[in-house]
C-alpha cells in the first residue's frame, strides 16, 4: 500500500452500541482494550486466571465501564457481540471461539485491530530469529534519519498500545509473531521481511509447513506497489509473487561498519536498512543508525564478569537455531545453561557444535532430560533454579571462559516471559558482582 493510499486511512469509530469481546488480557488483550475503548466500544476482557495484578490493571477500564470476566469463559459473554479479539496465546480450538465461529462473530487478532488504525506505511518483519533486534534496528535508522518511528508488535510494545500513544504521522515498525498472524487476513504492510524460517512452536502450529505458512501470510495482501525482504535461505513458496523482492545474503556488504558484531547481525544490519529504505528518500541519511545501533537486552548481552568470566544473557533464545547462532558467536570455552519449556526443538542437530563449544552443561526446567540425552557427550548438571544454575556454571567455567544463558526453549515452566528470565538472570550476577563474589575459585584452577 502506498503512502498516500494509507493516509487517505480514516481512524474508525464503533458503531453505536458496539460490543466486543477481547480473549486474554495479557499485554496485547490490555492493549487492545485500551484501543477498543477508544473506538467507541463497549468492551468485555475474559481471562482465565484472576488475580491482584489483573485487577489492577483492568481498573482504569473498568472505571470507564468495560466488563472484566475470570476464570472458565462463559459462552454467554458473546451475547451482543459482534467483534472478538484473540490474544497471540489464546489457542484457536477451544469452545468459546468454536462458539463465536458458529455465531458469525468477526475474530480479528489485535495486530489487525491496531494495523487498521494506522494511516502511515506500516514495516512488519516476521521470521524464526532476529525479529527483535531487526526490527529495533529499522526503527532506529528512521529516528537517527530524523523521522518519528516507533518499535512495536511482538517486540514487547503492542501495536494497539502504540497506535493509542503515538501521533497520526509516526511510522511503526512492527514486530510480527506467527501467533499474531492468525486472525490477520486483511493485514497490509508496506514494507515486509521474512528473515529466516527454521522450525518452531511445532507445539502449537503442529507441522513445519503449518508454520511456515503462517509466517509467509504477511505478504497475503502485498501489491506491486510493496517490498518483500528475504533473508538466506527463505525461498517463496511459489513463483510470481507480485510484491518487489529484495534477497539479503550472507554474501551481502554493508555500506559501513555495524555496531553489532557477528554474520547474523549483518544480515539483521542489511534487512533493517532495506526495510527503512522503503520510507526514506535518500538512503545515506539511514548509515549513522547502521554504525551507532545499541543492540536489545536479552540478545548475547554481557551483563558482568566474575574474574576472567564473562557472564552473558541470552534469554531470547527461544529455541534451537538461535542456540545455534549464540554458541557460534564465540570462541573462548563455554558453560552453557539451556533448558524451559521445550517446543520440540531438534537438540540433536546441534550435537556437532555442542560437542565443539561446550565445556559443561548446565540444565534447568522441564526440558532438563531431553537435552542432556540429546548431547550425552558433554558432562552435565542439573539445576533447580537459575541463582543454583549460576553457581553451579561458576564452579565448572574454566579461565576466560563464558557463561551463556542461551535456553533454546520457551521461558513459561519457570518464568512469565523470557524477558523475566533474563532479567533474574541479570539481577543475580549483578548481586554476585556487588557482593565482591569473584572467580577465586574458578581462577585457582
């Protein structure tokens, strides 16, 4: 969709009366309420759990007159309504959604609900890896270019949220989950990047062809007035495709020095600059992003050292082919601490690098078995919490080594989210550092 077809956009208004149900109430369902309410609806947020937090947060919405509904989903909260608004992690097969279906009640995720709301050229990058740190990569480039541009999507900062803080004239950059494709048949981005396809959350989509599909869904409503970005390997899954393609390859240069190190920021560098490129008229203005770019948290973050240990989080890593990228990344001996909520990731298949790379594992939650018998080469240990995990790490790293919190597994057996994680993570070596907690120990070895 070109510039000037989305500005002639007009923000919507619910018709009077309106009722809309909006399923889960995590930060995309509160988000999208916000949003709704904004509209003119008249909102009703299920959420299966009850709790002070919820409550909390539903306060303000509940003061202007939404309906907060806990605990199992009563069909009759679908009465009057006609539009319901599915959370990324709602599952599409249980009996309140089969009931709206039967109803004709529109399902819309709320990425359309925000996407239909914007009336500037949207960027929107999906894939298995990398999605976070390329899409706050593009939205840099645009502000250090001098244009208003926000990060948003499945990055951690909803849509629906930005689309209600944010002015007319700002230009999202939207991080896109396969989740939040669901339900998104009319999304339209101006500018789109597929960066990787390589198998996950087969726990939810079943197959990898499944997946895959969903992923190649962002391009659905592309014109020729569109871009499709592709990264190595992301071949379309049939020819013709009317968007304009650009292909990003190991192979590829870039104009300047990045500010991230590795080949796989390179090809995250590349995308984002020619996602950006899209809405900028002169390119040069985007190089100063490329070189000053300050990285995600979460993402091979080095957050202290104990003697000549490196201590580093990589919390992100969701499943295994970012493990992969992450143990690639270093040279000096690594005590890797993996492990979570598995989604049927092929451990396996890392045997190769593992065996290279590790010195000593260390295994947290519920994947803790499958992935020592996955690599049963590699002396292991088993942990029951991240503050013993670190210790244990500790005792097992040899000098300038690196401990890498890199799990290849979802956080949700022992955390909210990875960004939780991580952010314990953080916090416990930070106290091991403030308490004068050294690598005596590891150095007198």
């Amino acid at each position: 969709m070109s510039r000037a077809r989305n500005q002639e956009r007009s923000r919507k208004s619910a018709p009077p009366g309106s009722v809309a149900c909006v399923l889960g109430l995590g930060r995309s369902g509160l988000a999208a309420t916000a949003l709704l309410m904004r509209m003119g609806w008249s909102v009703r947020g299920l959420d299966r759990q009850d709790s002070t937090a919820l409550r909390s947060a539903w306060q303000p919405y509940g003061e202007l007159g939404a309906k907060l509904i806990t605990g199992p989903h009563p069909l009759s909260a679908l009465d009057d309504c006609s539009l319901l608004i599915r959370s990324p992690g709602v599952p599409a097969n249980i009996p309140i959604l089969e009931e709206a279906l039967r109803r004709g009640i529109t399902i819309q995720s709320e990425l359309s609900l925000a996407a239909n709301e914007i009336q500037t050229p949207i960027i929107a990058i999906t894939g298995t890896n990398g999605k976070s740190t390329t899409t706050a990569w593009a939205a840099h480039l645009l502000r250090r270019a001098g244009i208003d541009a926000v990060a948003a999507g499945n990055i951690g900062h909803a849509l629906s949220r930005a689309v209600v803080e944010e002015g007319p004239e700002t230009i999202f950059v939207v991080e896109v989950s396969s989740f939040q494709l669901e339900d998104s048949s009319d999304f339209h981005p101006r500018a789109a990047c597929i960066l990787n396809l390589t198998p996950d959350h087969l726990d939810r989509h079943g197959t990898f062809e499944a997946y895959a599909e969903a992923k190649w869904s962002i391009t659905a409503n592309q014109t020729g007035e569109d871009t499709l970005v592709l990264g190595p390997g992301v071949e379309p899954p049939q020819s013709g495709l009317p968007v304009q393609i650009v292909c990003v390859d190991q192979e590829s240069t870039a104009p300047t020095a990045l500010s991230l190190p590795g080949p796989h920021n390179l090809i995250n560098g590349l995308v984002a600059l020619a996602l950006a490129s899209t809405v900028v008229d002169d390119p040069d203005r985007l190089i100063p992003g490329l070189e000053d770019f300050p990285g995600l948290p979460h993402r091979m973050e080095e957050v202290g050292k104990l003697g000549s240990v490196r201590l580093v989080n990589d919390s992100k890593s969701t499943n295994v082919d970012s493990l992969r990228v992450a143990l690639m990344s270093y040279e000096d001996p690594v005590v890797l601490i993996a492990g979570g909520r598995d989604k049927q990731g092929a451990f396996e298949e890392l045997t190769n690098l593992v065996t290279d790379a590790v010195k000593h594992l260390v295994v947290i939650g519920e994947a803790s078995a499958r992935i020592q018998a996955a690599w049963p080469q590699i002396p292991a240990s088993e942990a029951e919490s991240l503050d013993e995990a670190i210790t244990i790490a500790l005792s097992a790293a040899p000098p300038n080594g690196v401990i890498l919190l890199s799990p290849g597994c979802a956080s949700f057996d022992m955390f909210s989210n990875f960004e939780e994680r991580g952010d314990i993570f953080r916090e416990l070596v930070r106290r091991r550092i403030e308490a004068g907690e050294s690598a005596r120990g590891v150095e007198q070895r």
